[in-house]
C-alpha cells in the first residue's frame, strides 16, 4: 500500500467507531492529519479529550459518546454529523471499526460461555449493522464509502476462536449482501481483513486461564503460541495499526476501491490457507495445534 494520500482540502467528514484506542484511534489521527473532519466515536468523554489532544488539527476533530450497543448514542452521533453537514462540509464515509474479543478462558466452540458469545455478536454484528445503517441516508445522499473492519478470522477460521470468529463472519455476510444492494447507488463497501495488528485487544487476553481439565489439550498452548507471536511482532511495521489506517484512507479516496484488503502480520499465509479445501485446512491447522503443544 502506497503510503502517500491526498490531503484533501474540503475537509469532507468520516465518522469512526471504536476511536478511543487501537486501530480506531490511529485511524482517527490520520484521516485527520489528511484534513478530514473526524467525528472519533468514544466510549468515555474523557477519551475525548485526549484524544482531541493528540489532533493534528483539532478544530476539525469532533469526538463523540458512540456506544454501538445503545440505540440513542448512534441517534445522537448521527444527529452531531448531520449538523456538521448542515454548516457545508461534505461527507465522506464511515469507519466501522468498534469491536471486542475474548480469547480468556476456554475460548472453544463448546467451552464459550454464552453470555461472551452474546457479547461479542452485541458489539461485533450487531453493533456495526446498527451504526452503519443509521448513516446509509448519509451515505446514499452523498454517494460516500462504508469501511468495515472485519478479521481474516471470517475467511479462515482458526480453532479456539468461534465466538469472535462468528460474529466477524455474521458481520461479513451482511456486508456483501448490503454492497451487492447500494452499489447501484453510488455507494462503495469496503471490507478490511485485519490479521494481526498489535493493539490492546490481543494484550487484554490471557491463555493461562484456560481451565487443566478443559477437554482440549491443545488448546491452552494453541493460544499461548498465538499471543507469544503477537508480542513479538510488537516492532513489525506490518503489525501496525497504521496499515489499516492507510487502507482506511485508500478506501476513501479511491473511486473503485476492491471490496475486500487483507492487512496485518501472517495475513497473506492466512489467507492462502483459507484459499485451500477445507479437508487441507483442517489437516494443516490439526497438525498445527499439535506441533504447539510439543
């Protein structure tokens, strides 16, 4: 990805969710620092402030209390942008960037509490449809671009991950089926395929904690081994959350753009993995959780 971007100088407004850290942040920095008119969707007002602080131009920063969950903040978020339109800034697009994991405890298809899986399709499906349909009029009127943030994860499952996996499929199989509607619209969809990206979401996570006596053997060091390379890819550049930031940018200022990018450290294996019959997969990421637990 060319690490060159058009600064644009109608300062056109993108809303971000997630913003208060990781790839969200990072993307709000940067779009910004290109001249957009952010409006960075927050879970705390006093990330705001920080936030704003970071700006590089912080006039044309706008955070706003977004909880993806709750019906009346992504009223009221759209509500705050549609007053930053009425004073004759143009829209640009959405970042649907918001979204949890657990990989903490037993994290396998049987093992995961439902209450976790109820979460993570809360925030993760859930949560991104309802953001995003709130500002498909925005979208339709201005013939702009919705970016989502999904997960290699919804093309090539990996084991011990069904819940987040889950919810990035669900959240994947609404995108296509709404891209293949709205593209005669004038709107473009975009899906980013995030692999590993070194952000909070994997240094909140823990294998010890999975339980001795889960029926699983492989399980606790499968994910003991998949943590152990996040964090030592923690100086990767390919790792960066900045590498989806600038595909954020591309996507926006490009006008075809493709509907789905991979980023990330391993994506391009994991994508090639996912690429193979599913008897291959399986019998390479059988043999993979084995070798870990050696």
């Amino acid at each position: 990805m060319a690490k060159k971007f058009r600064e644009v100088g109608d300062h056109p407004v993108v809303v971000v969710t997630g913003a208060s850290s990781g790839m969200g942040e990072d993307a709000a920095l940067f779009l910004n620092k290109l001249g957009y008119t952010v409006a960075a969707g927050i879970r705390q007002s006093d990330d705001g402030d920080e936030l704003r602080a970071k700006a590089g131009q912080p006039t044309r920063f706008h955070p706003l209390l977004l909880d993806v969950t709750d019906d009346a903040q992504v009223d009221a978020a759209r509500d705050a942008v549609e007053g930053l339109l009425r004073g004759g800034l143009p829209f640009a697009g959405v970042f649907s960037n918001a979204g949890v994991a657990h990989f903490e405890g037993d994290t396998s298809s049987e093992g995961t509490p439902m209450s976790v899986l109820q979460t993570m399709m809360d925030v993760n499906f859930f949560g991104g449809v309802r953001f995003i349909q709130a500002f498909l009029p925005l979208a339709r009127a201005a013939h702009a671009t919705v970016v989502i943030n999904s997960a290699l994860m919804a093309r090539t499952v990996l084991p011990f991950n069904a819940g987040y996996a889950a919810s990035k499929c669900a959240l994947e199989g609404w995108a296509d089926s709404l891209r293949r509607e709205i593209s005669p619209l004038g709107v473009r969809v975009v899906l980013i395929e995030a692999a590993g990206i070194n952000t909070g979401l994997v240094s909140q996570n823990a294998a010890t904690v999975v339980a001795d006596d889960n029926p699983y053997p492989g399980q606790r060091a499968f994910l003991h081994k998949a943590f152990s390379s996040m964090d030592g890819r923690s100086s990767d550049p390919r790792c960066s959350p900045r590498r989806v930031s600038e595909l954020v940018a591309h996507a926006l200022q490009t006008a075809r753009p493709r509907s789905r990018y991979i980023a990330g450290g391993g994506a391009h294996a994991i994508h090639a993995l996912g690429s193979l019959p599913p008897k291959l997969q399986d019998l390479a990421l059988e043999r993979f959780v084995r070798s870990t637990a050696s």
